[in-house]
C-alpha cells in the first residue's frame, strides 16, 4: 500500500474530504440528484485477503491480482472488514437479509434459513432496481428478490458445471466450460440483456477458489517454479491456546487428501489411507472431464506426480510439498477469477457503464494460507475472520484510500439500500458504509465487532465459539462440546498490534487485566443487547 503514503494523495483526500464527497452521501439541495447507481457486488468464495495485491501481503506479491487491483486503485481498500459467521451459507445469509446468524437462522452449512425475513434485494426491485445473480448460491432457499438467476448447484463444480436459470424449471443444465470463465460469461449477458430502462444490481458469485481447488486448463502450469514463503507459524504447537486450535482437522500436514486435494493419481497408490471417500469424490470430478480437458491434466500433473512418487517425500518435507501444491492451485484459480474482474470492467469501461456503478469486490470469508498450518476458514482468528473488501464508486469514493475502521458482511443491505435510496427492512443491525467513503473516521463509528460460529461437530471439527475485536484486541470464548470436553468454556485473548498472528493467548497476564474486563464486558454487551442464545 506504499502508493496510499504518498504525500500528493493525503492531500486529495484532505481537499476531496468534505465537500464533493459528503459523508452520508447528502448531495446539495440545488444540485439535480444523480441518477441512482448501478452495484455490482463480485464475491469470490474462500478468497483470502493475503491473495490480493492491494493488500500487499507477500504471497500476492509472487501472484498478483492486476484487475481487482483496478478496483482499489479506483477505491477503497477495507483493511478491517470482517465476516459475522466464517462459513458459506451463513455469510450468505448475512449478506442477503443484514441479519446475524441468530437472527437469520443459518447458522451452519446444513440449513436454518427463516424464510420469513426478507432479502434487501427484494426491496431494491420494489426501489425499481432490475436484480440479477450469478454463480454460487449455497442458500436452502430459492432466490428472493431477483429479477434474473443463473446459479451453480451447491458447491458447484469448477469442469462442465449445470447452472439452473427461470426458464430451465429447476433444471440443472450442464454447460461445457470452466466455472469462472462460464460465471463471467453469465454476467456480461446479464448486462447486455437487462431491461437498461432501469439501474442494476448484479451479484456475480464465483465458485473459485473454493477447495478442491481446479484451475484452467490454460493456468495448470502457472506458478509451477515459484516457490510459496511458508508462514512464519505453519508449524504451530498450539501452545497456551484453548483445546480447539490443537483439536482442528483442518491441518495442511494431516488433513489435506494427497488424491483429492493435491491431484495424485491414486492408480499410482496413493490413497490416503483410510480416506476412500476422497479417492471417490476425486474420481468423480476426473469423470466430468472432456477428454481434451483430462489430456491437459495429465499432461501437467503426470510428470509432477511421478517425481513425487519417485521422491515420496515424509515428515515435514511432505508437509512443505503438500503447501506448495496447495498454493499453486489455489492461486491459479484466482488468476482466472482476476480476469473475469477484468474483462467486467473492460465491458463496463466500453459500455460508459463505470460512472455511475459501485463496484464491490469481497469474499464470503477469508481461508488460511497455511497461517497455523491450516487450510479452510471457520475460526475467528484474523485470516479467516477478515474478508477482503474493495469498494470503487466514482465521485464518491475517493481513489486510492484504504479505510481501517471496523466493518462487516451485515453492513452490506444497508450500504446497497442506502445508495439505491430504497426503503431498508425493519431493525437491521448493520450499518451502511457511506460516512466512511470520504476517508476518516465519523465520530460515532462502532468501536467493536462480533462473531458467532456454530458448527460443531461438522466438518474441520472447529468447536463453537463467539468472540468480539476492536481495533486493536481480540477476544474468543469457545463453548460446547469438543473432542476432549462436554463442556468447553475457554478464554483466548489477542493483542494484534504486537502479536498479529495470534499466537499468544494473554488471558492470564496481569497486564491485559483491564483489556480483558473490557473486551469481556463488550462480549456481554453484545450477548445482551442481540439476545444470543448460546454461548
Ligand atoms: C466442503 C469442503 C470443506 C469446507 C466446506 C464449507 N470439503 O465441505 O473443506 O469447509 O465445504 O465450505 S470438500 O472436500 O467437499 O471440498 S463453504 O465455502 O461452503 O463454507
Ligand atoms: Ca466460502
């Protein structure tokens, strides 16, 4: 972010501050209101913060993103923006109803959704916005409030995945292709064939880079000689943390399947021994190759494979293999998603469409890139905790600016409904970002955020927790059952000015007494005042 110290920016978003770009987004009585925006709202799925050039973290120096970068050299970068629940479908719920996980009921993957609260898209189309999504849904309901639909089934499949539109029936129709390449051909027909009578709000929701972590075929060889820096904390012990962080299955070393994960041929024998499942889910997703789509695979991931298995590498040499692979595929899927950004920006440049749209990139969560040894997300420790959020609005927004104030997934609905000047449903809890737009922090900003995950036992076996972070301390409470307790109730506190990879717990330092009184008395704060039922 060298580029945001530079002297002559300051300067602009000083001048630039108050007046053009007043915060509330209050437009001069004498001036003709501006026509109402168009919000394109780009969410990728399990894109870490770290994989993002903007945010100038080391891995994105090695795999840049030059066309999400647009957005935040045209934007703002949020530095602290945050999911509520770090989990798909619960981070969908956040988003489309503004609600918690509490309040929505989609605490976990499996369902929960009340299907009485409204989405905000719903009041958007009654504002007379023309809606569309696109790609990855992940909701146990049928999409409210959108004018148009095209989405993937589940998860979605990144070879020749179906997608379901209105006029297919429910109909999961197979389209020959790559995921990202297809979910971006999508959203270029949903802006060419829009009723451009009206302004528009499209979701263009990619599957990438979701684990199993297929790229193109064009990209199998990207990266192939780059070496990944492992985390300074990729070989964890845990120690002085509660049971959880020990207790995860969600470790590079232990938990990443050789077959389905990392792309051994299992016919060479390796197995995972114990894990046939993978063995299938892998075979699976070979079988929906074309055969030109399957040579390509072979062609890069056979001879890879057989150096492999000729070196068999064991220990912590297998663990650092297992990393490299991982972040190669991984970055190789969100090379194809960069492009997409770019070519929906191009199509946006070319159309005059850029002006007046509010171009958003973010992810339903963050991942770990190896940071404690982990893949996956669900804890509430920084990097699956934070999402990255880019947010580019011309006139509005003032270029180039990174916001470090506190923000999360259920300030969307109210963002989007604000600057679409549509009436928000009753009592959303979040709050819309536009007084942060012109740099600064308004004086009555919130100064903590919470967090709830509920799914245990589930997948990664991350046990329950809720937590709360201000600017600078974190502070975790884990519940519930866990591998070796009924009844956990533990205490994690962070200090993430000076321990930003949280690796020490400071709960029993006598220094952090008051820290601890305080976050732990915002904690109840928010318990009490959302009517947590759980913790
Ligand atoms: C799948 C993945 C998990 C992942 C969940 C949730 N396993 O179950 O690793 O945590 O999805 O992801 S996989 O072998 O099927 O890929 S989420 O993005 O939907 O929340
Ligand atoms: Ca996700």
């Amino acid at each position: 972010m060298t580029r945001l110290h530079n002297p002559t920016r300051r300067l602009l978003v000083k001048t630039l501050g108050v007046s053009a770009l007043a915060a509330g987004g209050a437009f001069a009585a004498s001036d003709v209101p501006p026509a109402r925006p168009n919000i394109i709202h780009i969410m990728a799925d399990d894109h870490a913060f770290q994989a993002i050039s903007a945010y100038g973290h080391p891995v994105s120096r090695l795999a840049p993103t030059p066309n999400i970068d647009r957005i935040a050299r045209e934007g703002m970068v949020f530095r602290r923006a945050f999911v509520e629940n770090s989990l798909c479908s619960p981070s969908r719920a956040c988003l489309f109803t503004g609600l918690y996980s509490h309040q929505n009921g989609q605490r976990t993957l499996a369902g929960g959704l009340d299907n009485t609260k409204p989405f905000f898209t719903e009041a958007l189309q009654r504002a007379g916005y023309y809606t569309g999504v696109i790609g990855k849904w992940h909701l146990p309901c049928e999409p409210k409030g959108f004018d148009y639909y095209c989405l993937l089934e589940g998860q979605g499949q990144y070879y020749n995945p179906g997608f379901k539109t209105k006029e297919s029936n429910g109909a999961f129709v197979q389209e020959n292709g790559y995921v990202t390449t297809l979910t971006g051909d999508h959203s270029i027909e949903f802006l060419k064939n829009r009723d451009k009578t009206r302004p528009f709000c499209l979701f263009v929701h990619h599957k990438a880079p979701h684990r199993n972590w297929m790229p193109k075929e064009k990209y199998l060889d990207l990266y192939e000689n780059v070496e990944f820096l492992l985390p300074d904390n990729f070989f964890d012990d845990y120690k002085n943390r509660c049971e959880p962080a020990r207790t995860q299955k969600m470790s590079v070393a232990a938990d990443m399947t050789l077959v389905q994960d990392l792309k051994m041929d299992n016919e060479k024998g390796f197995s995972d021994a114990g894990n046939n499942g993978n063995i299938k889910a892998w075979n699976r997703q070979l079988s929906r190759l074309t055969p030109a789509q399957r040579t390509a695979w072979l062609e890069a991931y056979g001879p890879r494979n057989a150096r492999f298995a000729a070196e068999k590498p064991e220990g912590r040499k297998l663990a650092e293999w297992k990393y490299q692979r991982y972040m190669r595929d991984y970055l190789r899927c969100i090379k194809s998603i960069d492009d997409q950004v770019g070519r929906l920006l191009d199509y946006l440049e070319k159309e005059g469409l850029r002006e007046n749209t509010i171009i958003v990139y973010t992810s339903d969560q963050g991942f770990y890139l190896g940071e404690h040894g982990w893949f996956d997300k669900r804890f509430m420790y920084e990097e699956s905790f934070r999402t990255p959020l880019i947010i580019a609005w011309p006139g509005r927004i003032v270029p180039g600016v990174v916001c470090d104030e506190l923000v999360q997934n259920i300030d969307f609905a109210p963002t989007y409904l604000e600057a679409a000047r549509a009436e928000p449903p009753a009592g959303l809890p979040g709050r819309s970002l536009s007084p942060l737009f012109a740099g600064g922090k308004p004086v009555d900003w919130r100064e903590y955020l919470y967090y709830h995950y509920y799914e245990y036992p589930g997948a990664h076996y991350v046990c329950k927790h809720d937590g709360v972070r201000d600017k600078r301390y974190k502070y975790i409470h884990f519940y519930g059952k866990s591998r070796d307790s009924e009844n956990l109730n533990c205490g994690e506190l962070y200090d993430l000015e000076k321990d930003p990879a949280e690796m020490t717990n400071l709960t029993g330092r006598p220094e952090y007494a008051e820290v601890r009184k305080r976050m732990l008395r915002a904690l109840a704060d928010f318990r009490e005042k959302l009517n947590i039922d759980e913790y």
